[in-house]
C-alpha cells in the first residue's frame, strides 16, 4: 500500500497593508533616516557645536560688559533685553549651517547617491533641517546658561519661557530651509557661508535684537520693524519680559510658517535639479 500525503496548504501572502507604506510614512521613515546619519555625524566633530556656540558667547560679553553701559533701555535692564535678541541671533547664525552641510554634500557627490535611491526627495533635506533643529536646542541651552550667569532673568514664568523657545526654534527651521535653498544654488561650502552672510547680517543688525528700533534712522526702522527676525525677538521678548504677546507671538508664528511654505518647495525643486 502506498502512502498518501496530505496536501499542504498553501503559505497566505504577508497583508499588503504591512508590506507597503504609505507615501507620508516613507517620507518619515527616510527623513528620520538622513537626520540620524547628520546626527552621526555631528558627534563625531563636536567642533561644530563648540564653535557654533563660542561667537554668540562673545556677543554675549561684548554686549553685556564693553557696550551694555553707553546703550540705555527705558524701563528694563539692557541684559534682559539683549538675551532674546542673542537667543534669535544665535539660531539664524546656526542656520548657515544647513546650506554649508547640503553644498558640502553636493560637492562630494553625496546627491547624487541620495537622488539614486528609492527615497523620498524631500528626506534629504527634511533630515537635515530636522537634525540642525536638534543642535539648536542644544545651542539654546548653552546660550540660556550663559545668559543666567551674566545676570539674565525671566520675568515671566516658566511656561511662557518654553514658549519662546519654541518660537526660536520654529523660527531656525525656517531659516534653515532658506539657507538650503542657499547651499544647493552654489558650488561649494566657501560660497554657502559667503552667500548667507549678507543676508543674515541684515536680518541681525537691521534689527532690535541689539538696540531699540528708536535709535535707528526713519528710514531704516521702516525696514526694521517689519522684518521676521525683529518680530520673533518682540514675542520672545513679550514672553519673558512680560506685556502683551499675542499679537507678537501670532506674528512670529505667522513668518516663520511662511517662509518655510515659500523655501521648503522651491528648495525641494532645487534639489531635484542639483547637478
């Protein structure tokens, strides 16, 4: 007699569900991906912090201690004053960084490896905005340390502090995707950081961070008052120092989810076309 083997059943197919993402979830997926490998890279040259940090440290000092005396605030102590300007300062000098690392990457060829795999296009430079988002709050850590020790206070409350903070870094991340428009625009990480010096030194100076926008000529406060940088020091200001702060706050809010609609696509479009 022969032995009969009962037919196996056949294996069902993995749910398609799971075998497939969505296009948001790669997206994600692939962003996070290129913001841990800039975060890798990060810890391995610490430099960069260090340095990110020591210049507006300097300001801190030269501001405070050299000049802080000739410069006159009504009704607040000017370090009080300066601290949200440093702050706004410090993430917009920090947003270079984003169009130096992408020119960098473009020079190195590390594009062109990127735009050949299967990934989303806008995960490279959603990972790298997203991983310099990181170095901010570490920066803005540091800088609030230093600002404590040279006689900084909030006036407010701790929540209204979290606040501004959030408004800082909302706001470096809309600066950064500038300065990635920047950096995929030109050749080499030598004309991304001359690139973005001019206009972020308008942005800076042209500003209150430093001095009140009274002190300025008419025609310069018009620029001045208006600008995005001037506005979201107003509402950090609003939020520690005390005073009315919605219509700052929205403001702020406003500009900085502007700029990114205005840069992340045609800096998205730009890196399609890199070279």
């Amino acid at each position: 007699m022969t032995a009969t083997t009962a037919p196996t059943a056949p294996t069902a197919p993995a749910p398609v569900a799971q075998a497939h993402k969505s296009k948001l979830g790669w997206a994600v997926s692939d962003t996070l991906a290129i913001a841990g490998r800039n975060l890798r890279a990060m810890q391995r040259v610490p430099e960069v912090i260090v340095f990110s940090t020591i210049q507006p440290v300097l300001f801190v000092l030269m501001f405070r201690y050299a000049f802080g005396g000739a410069i006159k605030v009504p009704g607040v102590r000017y370090v009080d004053y300066l601290m949200p300007g440093i702050f706004a300062q410090t993430v917009a000098f920090g947003s270079i960084n984003t169009g130096i690392g992408l020119a960098e990457d473009l020079q190195k060829g590390l594009i062109e490896r990127f735009r050949s795999l299967p990934m989303a296009r806008s995960a490279v430079l959603a990972g790298r905005t997203v991983a310099d988002l990181v170095r901010d709050v570490v920066v803005i850590a540091l800088m609030v340390i230093v600002g404590f020790l040279v006689g900084f206070r909030v006036h407010t409350n701790i929540g209204a502090f979290a606040v501004a903070i959030l408004l800082l870094l909302m706001f470096a991340f809309a600066l950064a995707w500038v300065f990635a428009f920047i950096g995929l625009s030109v050749p080499n990480s030598e004309a991304a950081q001359a690139a973005s010096f001019p206009p972020l030194a308008l942005l800076t100076f042209a500003s209150s961070a430093f001095v009140p926008l009274k002190t300025q000529p008419g025609w310069l406060q018009a620029f001045s008052a208006h600008q995005p940088l001037t506005i979201n020091v107003n509402a950090v200001r609003a939020l520690v120092l005390g005073g009315p702060t919605m219509t700052p706050v929205l403001q702020s809010i406003a500009w900085s989810v502007a700029i990114v609609a205005v840069f992340a696509p045609i800096a998205v479009a730009r890196y399609r076309r890199a070279a």
